[in-house]
C-alpha cells in the first residue's frame, strides 16, 4: 500500500557510504513514500531486552517502562536538525512513531540501535469531533493528539452484536520485514518476535469470548473468533494495529 515509483529514492536518500545491511532496517516502500511525498509515517522498532508484560511482576514492568523510555532518546538525539515530527512514544513495547522527511529516514537506517522502520497508517478523526473536516479517500491525514486509529470498524461491532462471534484478522504491532530480505539470525528474531506479540494478546484475552482459528509463523497477525468483550480487547490493545473481518475457510468436498 502506498507505492510510488522513484527511480532515483534510494540514492537519493542514502549516502553510498551505508551499507546494504542498513537498506534491510527501511524497506523500499518507506524509502518511495518519503521521496515522492516529503515525508512519511514510520513505526521504528528499538534494540533493547523487552519480554512480554504478562510474564514480569509489578517492578519489573516499571523497570521495563524505564529502559524503553530512556531508550527513546538515542534516535531522536541523531535526529535533531532533520525533518521529523514525534507522533507516539510507546511504553510497553520498544517503539516509536514518527513523521520523517528522507533526511531523518537516512539517518534512522544507519542507527545500530534501529532494528526496522515500517510504514504506519495515518489516523482517521472521530465523525463528531468539533471542527473535523470530511477525509476523502487516498488523501494523506496527519497523526494529531486528538486523532484516533479506527483500529475496530464499526461493521465489526455491529456483526459481533448481531451474531454473538464474528471471525477476525488481527494485525499485531512487531518490526516486521519481508524473510527473503533477512538472514537466519534476523529471521529467526523475527519469528520470536511475533510468537511473542501473539502470546502477549492472547494474555491480554484471558476470561474473554474468543478461540484461536489460525495462528501465523511468518507475518504479524492472528486469526480469531471473538465475542464482544474479546472484541472491544482487541480494540484497547497496544499489541494491535488493526482488525479486519476474516471468512470461514471452505470445506474441501
């Protein structure tokens, strides 16, 4: 989803001096949104220990709190003077989001401490809130304190309160790239990594309406038959980015 051709992006943007590895830390994609629209939302992942809230005790979730939030600091110290504006400072999982011009976005692929940097989507405005103007379809809305993600659509809640369960698709907020773009170690840390954000929502679903229909290995998401208290769960989750409607697999005959 918005891809922009740019035949000249990637030079443009990254020095010749950084390495191919720092290519595999923005993906492509980022790389054309920010050079033919000046700049882009980004999800950048951190390099810092970080286990799942659910297995620490009270202090060693603040201690946690703690790292990610002096963590935070590094990038944004290399960024001062470049084009680039803090979105949301995240306290539970290593991240940060960010609106970055090609500058900044060069600068954060050559981080050691950036392990990737993934395109977010901007935020839609609540229909009734004061002095909203209308969002046409494919304009670019800026991330604002007062904007909300429509991470559950309404259709969904209206389906789940008809039906009683609805099938689900869960996006799960994990850096996250393409496996033929890593090597064994990162694709076996990236594997990890979203084995564990699917331990930590389905913690997060615990007493909950829900059954597990299909859970992936390879990209960041989860199959799910929910309740509406499972549902509004989902909505709440950090570990979430989206929530779509999934389709009942067909029966072989």
């Amino acid at each position: 989803m918005w891809r922009t051709i740019w035949c000249a992006a990637l030079l443009s943007i990254a020095p010749a001096a950084t390495t191919a590895a720092s290519y595999n830390v923005v993906p492509r994609e980022v790389i054309d949104q920010a050079a033919a629209n000046g700049t882009v939302l980004v999800l950048v992942g951190l390099s810092v220990p970080w286990q799942m809230e659910s297995l620490l005790n009270e202090e060693e979730v603040r201690s946690q709190h703690v790292a990610i939030a002096a963590i935070l600091s590094d990038p944004l110290a290399q960024l001062v003077g470049k084009n680039y504006k803090v979105l949301k400072r995240y306290q539970e999982i290593p991240g940060i989001a960010l609106e970055v011009g090609p500058d900044a976005l060069s600068e954060l692929a050559r981080l050691p401490i950036v392990t990737n940097v993934l395109l977010d989507r901007p935020a839609i405005k609540k229909p009734n809130e004061a002095n909203a103007e209308p969002v046409k379809v494919g304009s670019s809305v800026s991330l604002t304190a007062s904007a909300v993600s429509e991470k559950v659509p309404l259709l969904i809640f209206n389906r789940v309160a008809a039906d009683g369960t609805v099938l689900v698709l869960a996006g799960l907020r994990t850096p996250w790239q393409r496996e033929e773009l890593l090597d064994e170690n990162l694709l076996t840390l990236q594997r990890a990594a979203i084995h564990d954000v699917q331990s930590y929502v389905l913690a997060e679903l615990v007493g909950t309406r829900y059954r597990v229909t299909r859970i992936y290995r390879t990209i960041p998401g989860i199959a799910l038959r929910v309740g509406m208290d499972a549902l509004k769960i989902l909505e709440r989750s950090s570990a979430v980015t989206n929530v779509v409607l999934d389709r009942p697999a067909s029966t072989a005959r």
